[in-house]
C-alpha cells in the first residue's frame, strides 16, 4: 500500500458516521483534522482549502506531490458526487465497482 492509503471499514458498507458540514454527506469523521488547524494548505485542484497544523500541512503537501492516481470504492465515489467530475488531489481515479445484486 502507499504510504497516503486509508482503510475505513463501514464505508463500503455504507454505515453512518458524521462528517463535517463542507462535505454535506453523513459517512464519517475520517477528515475531521483537515479543517482542524490554522494553516491553510490548498488542494491542487484549487477548489478547496484545508486548514490543519503546520506538520500536517507538510505531510498533505507530500502526499498529494508523489500520489499519481487513486483506487477508490464505488460507494466512496458516489458518496463524493464523483467530486464534481476533478478529484481534489487532481489525479486519475480508478473506481473498483460490482454489478448491482
């Protein structure tokens, strides 16, 4: 796995958790900590703002220069409204999917 991959089981299986309101979704407080901080760090799609602490902001910074692509759920996906068509980390995404049972 890359150094940036997150595991959070419940997604895929689509339990409720909360999240913070600039998401407008109900799936969990995962990114809680990028709007926790004081120092701004703008995603390379430039349609969003983080604000966390100057050591995460490095680390954000890091992640998002070195990761070339994303595999993502399906449920993820829909959840993101497919981020309006440009991830915010403004790379390919491969979405993994099954047909509808």
């Amino acid at each position: 796995m890359a150094p940036g991959c997150r595991a959070h089981p419940g997604w895929e299986l689509g339990e409720t958790r909360r999240r913070p309101k600039q998401f407008n979704d109900d799936v969990g407080p995962l990114f809680d900590w990028y709007f926790s901080g004081d120092t701004e760090y703008q995603v390379p799609s430039g349609r969003m703002v983080l604000k966390v602490s100057p050591e995460s902001a490095e680390l954000i910074r890091e992640l998002f220069e070195t990761t070339g692509a994303l595999v993502v759920g399906r449920r993820h996906f829909d959840v993101a409204g497919a981020w309006g068509g440009r991830h915010p980390m403004d790379v390919p995404v491969f979405v993994v999917t099954l047909p509808p049972i």
